[in-house]
C-alpha cells in the first residue's frame, strides 16, 4: 500500500521561503504521479503542482508559475515543493497525493487520487 508523509511545513514572514518534503512508500514502479494540493479555511482543496516520476515532466497552477517548483528524487522516493516568495493567501494545509498510471493533463483533479498524506500546514504571516 502506498504511504505518504508530508514535512517542512511552519510558520513564515511574507516573501519567505519554505521546502515540503513527500516521503512515498509502497511505489511499485516509477509511473505514478505525484501531486501537491492545498487547503485554505473555508475553501475547496486546489491542485497547486504535478510531477510525473516516469519523465519528470510538471504541471504548475497558473498563478504560481515562477514562485513555485515541484522536484523529484527517485532514488530516495522523495518529491519536493520549493515555495519561494510567499504570499499570506499561500497559507493552507498542503497534501502530497499519488497515484499510478495517471497522466498529468489530469493530476489537478483530486478525484484522481487514492492515496493521500496527511497534510503539512503552512503559515505565511502579513
């Protein structure tokens, strides 16, 4: 069975930076897709970064184009969200998600996905 656990969530001043961390167990190959989604108090979960283990190739929501880059360490089953320059509106509980044989014209979709962390939670302060 697959696992996930986030880390590297925390409190940060505005125009900070943090790194989540997705630790992944239980992958039976490299084709899965791994997925970052957020959630903001009192709104739906949103999809914020894709990437595919197989070719590496991602998927960024458009608004975080350039502030946000999603990594992958195969050796060490490890994907990575590099959040720079962040805003209070960032502020959410983020899950990293996986799932096998899904391409990334639909890794957005949290409908997608059996397998879910827990979530880590960032703070960005004003």
């Amino acid at each position: 069975e697959v696992q996930l656990v986030e880390s590297g969530g925390g409190l940060v001043q505005a125009g900070g930076s943090l790194r989540l961390s997705c630790a992944a167990s239980g992958l039976t190959d490299d084709d899965y897709v791994i997925g970052w989604f957020r959630q903001a108090p009192g709104k739906e979960r949103e999809g914020v970064s894709c990437i595919s283990r197989l070719d590496g190739s991602t998927y960024y929501k458009d608004s975080l184009k350039g502030r946000f880059t999603v990594s992958s360490d195969n050796a060490k089953n490890t994907v990575y969200l590099q959040m720079n320059s962040l805003k209070p509106e960032d502020t959410a509980v983020y899950y990293c998600t996986a799932e096998g044989g899904l391409t990334l014209q639909y890794c957005s979709d949290a409908r997608e996905y059996d397998y879910w962390g827990q979530g880590t939670r960032v703070t960005v302060s004003s």
